[in-house]
C-alpha cells in the first residue's frame, strides 16, 4: 500500500471510503487554525471590556482523522433502552392506561 499514490481508489478503498490528505491539505488546515486563533487573540485583547468576548474559534474540519465514537458501546445501550422506556411511557399516556 506504500507504494501506491495516495489519491488511488485502492488507498481510499482500504480507508473505508475516506480518502487520504495532501500534505497541503494538512498544512492548509493547520495555517488556517494558526489564522483563526491569532485573529481571535487580537480581537479579544482589542474588544470594549464591557461588552462579551467573542467566542473562540473552531479548528478547521479535518475529514482525513477517524472520529472517535462519542459514546462507548455500554452507553449507547442505555440511552437507547431510555427512549424505549420514554416511548413506551408516552403511549401509555396516551392510550389512558397510566396518568
């Protein structure tokens, strides 16, 4: 796979579909971030004391890094039985069965 360029079908194929960034992607990426947070330290220092600072920037969305879940396994189960319970409630409700 090393030796295959890195816009291949077959890289982004073995990648589940996400192809692979450029070097200029990333440098890109990480440039327009350096941007943003020089931009926002300046307007913070410079901005009236009375009014609300702004908010500070997000990183830019980098679509070549594999997220990780937000949830584990065990976590997702339970919300998901939550909303089961929830629905289940709703409707008996709404049949009369329960107040």
């Amino acid at each position: 796979m090393s030796g295959l360029p890195s816009g291949c079908a077959t890289r982004t194929a073995l990648r589940d579909g996400v192809p692979e960034a450029t070097g200029e992607q990333i440098i890109l990426a990480d440039i327009f971030d350096a941007v943003s947070i020089h931009d926002w330290h300046f307007s913070s220092a410079n901005s009236d004391p009375k009014k609300p600072k702004p908010k500070k920037p997000k990183k830019y969305p980098r679509w070549w890094e594999q997220k990780k879940p937000r949830h584990s396994p065990q976590r997702v189960a339970k919300l998901e039985d939550a909303r089961r319970r929830k629905r289940e409630r709703e409707k008996a409700i709404a049949e009369g069965r329960i107040a």
